[in-house]
C-alpha cells in the first residue's frame, strides 16, 4: 500500500449556534459551548458508512445521503476532487429541530472533515480559506447566519454581497451568560419562515435597525442593555403562532427583566443574561414553573470548529 492509498481520519468539533439574538434576522449568531464530535476515516469501498451515536441515533442516514457526507462531498466536488470513501463515527448532542443550529452545524461538519482530508492529502494538499469554508457551507445551507458562527465561534455578523458571503468574528463580553431553554417539541425552519410577511411597516424596520446596533454594543460591551436591545418586530411576533408555548414562556421571562428571546427558528429559547446570577435566576423560575423544558446553562464558544489530523490507526 502507497503513502496515497494509506488510510487518513481527522476528528471535528464542531459548536450548536442560536441566530437572530432577536432583532438581528438574519444576520447576527453566536457559538455555543455544546456540540457535536465526529471521526471520519478514509477507507478503499466506495460510498459512506455511518455510525451515530446520542441525537438522531436510529433516525438519520447511514451511508451517503448522511447530510455531514454530502457536505463534505460538496466540498471535494467543486474543488474538482474525488472524495474517498469514508468511515464516519458522529457522536451528536445538538438537538435537532429546536433552534440550535443543527443542520447548519452538520454542514460545517461535512466542510471541516474534507478541509481536513484535503489539507492532509500526502500527493496534491489543499488548504481552505476561511472565506472558501464559509463559501461552501453557505452553498449548502442557503444562508451564512448559522454556519458563520459554527465556523468561527463567539458572535458573527454576517451578510452577502456580489462577491458571496462574508462575516465579521466579534467577542463577547465576558458577562454576558447564555441559557438555553429546549422543549420536547420541534419546529419546521421553512415553516417558521413561512409565517412572516413579504413587507413590514417601516416604523418596524427602522425599530429593528436600532435594536440590532445596540444589540451589538450590549453583547460586546455594555450587557446591562441586553434586556431593551434584544427587542424585535420583524419575525418573533410572526412565529409565535405556530409555537405559542416558546411565545408564551419568551413573554414570561422578559417580564421579569431577562432578555428571552427564540433560538434561531424556534422553538427553543435563548436568554442572554447579564452575568450568571442573572441566568440562575431565569434557570429556577423555569425549572419551578416550565419543569418540562430542559434547561442548558452554556458559555460562548470562542473557538468555532476546528478539526485536526489523527492517526488512522487509532480509530479503526
């Protein structure tokens, strides 16, 4: 057996996301100390295998049509290589459906893996740009908002221009002390997505416009704001129809002075405390009062993905 024909693995980490922070649609997510861990091997079968363990164990594909193969074998596609077969061994603890970035976190997933396999490619290596792995996970995902944190941890602005995707990393006060609210229930993207109007009044706009820059001063460095900066018109309201739970528990928390908004498309809830006895506080009233949603006291994630080289030996 060649040194190009000797089997590679890497091993990825990779951080659930929450998107929008409330007035930020769109545009504004955070990284998230709670992901997903996976080990991909190189193998001579064509095709994948997939072996998952934890969220999703029994529900999501096992060979190629596993959402983490196909983005990596996007990856290796518009590069105009070949992907090798592979072993993959996902352990998963992102919920899926509940608005912490779970598709958006596989598909950095799959873009880590074949950085990592080109990269370590012993005839021809390819190393990505941070603008070539936000490219191609925003291929697949069809918006930045998610991936670009994945990537890239702590808080990311993201937007698009003729040039593709871009992103602005900023990091997060340090007190600022996220909790996460998850339910037992799921949400469509598409159909959350569905409940907004093509058009807004432009009080709103110009309203969300203003909330998203002090949303960005309060993360960064005033987190006292948190509460009024958090404020939206644009989506929440829209949505809250389809989750009147999440609506309800949001309105619950932010009356008692915490910054409650819904995680990504919902239906979980994200509350960005100002300091961890604030966050303890909105985590008790929920344990007392909501006992049937978990609750997940996290920190930001500064690091975003990151993927590195094992010996193959190891894991098969």
């Amino acid at each position: 057996m060649t040194g190009a024909d000797m089997p590679r693995a890497v091993h990825v980490r990779v951080p659930a996301t929450s998107a929008n922070l409330g007035p930020g649609f769109d545009t504004l997510g955070i990284a998230l100390a709670y992901g997903d861990e996976l080990t991909a091997v190189t193998r001579e079968a064509p095709g994948a295998l997939v072996r998952v363990s934890g969220v999703g164990e029994g529900e999501v594909p096992t060979d190629e049509t596993n959402l983490v193969v196909r983005s990596a074998a996007h990856v290796f596609e518009r590069l105009g290589r070949e992907m090798p077969g592979l072993e993959l061994r996902a352990e998963n603890r992102i919920p899926h459906g509940r608005g912490m970035g779970s598709s958006g976190s596989a598909i950095v997933a799959g873009v880590m893996i074949a950085s990592g396999l080109l990269a370590s490619d012993p005839v021809d290596p390819i190393e990505l740009s941070e603008e070539q792995l936000l490219a191609f996970a925003t291929e697949l995902e069809g918006h930045p908002d998610n991936v670009a944190p994945a990537l890239f941890g702590a808080l990311t602005i993201a937007w698009t221009n003729e040039d593709g995707p871009r992103f602005k990393r900023l990091m997060v006060h340090r007190g600022v002390s996220p909790l996460v609210l998850v339910p037992s229930f799921t949400m469509s993207t598409q159909l959350a997505r569905s409940l907004q109007p093509a058009q807004v009044p432009h009080e709103d706009a110009v309203f969300n416009v203003s909330r998203s820059a002090l949303l960005i001063a309060a993360l960064t460095q005033s987190p006292e704001l948190l509460l009024e900066a958090t404020e939206d018109r644009l989506h929440q309201n829209y949505r809250g129809e389809a989750m009147p739970q999440t609506r309800d528990l949001i309105g619950e928390l932010r009356d008692r002075g915490h910054a409650a908004v819904v995680s990504g498309a919902g239906p979980s809830v994200l509350v960005l405390s100002n300091g961890p006895a604030e966050r303890q506080a909105a985590a008790d009233f929920v344990a007392e009062h909501h006992p049937d949603w978990r609750v997940l006291l996290l920190a930001v994630d500064s690091k975003g993905a990151t993927v590195e080289a094992i010996p193959a030996d190891q894991v098969l």
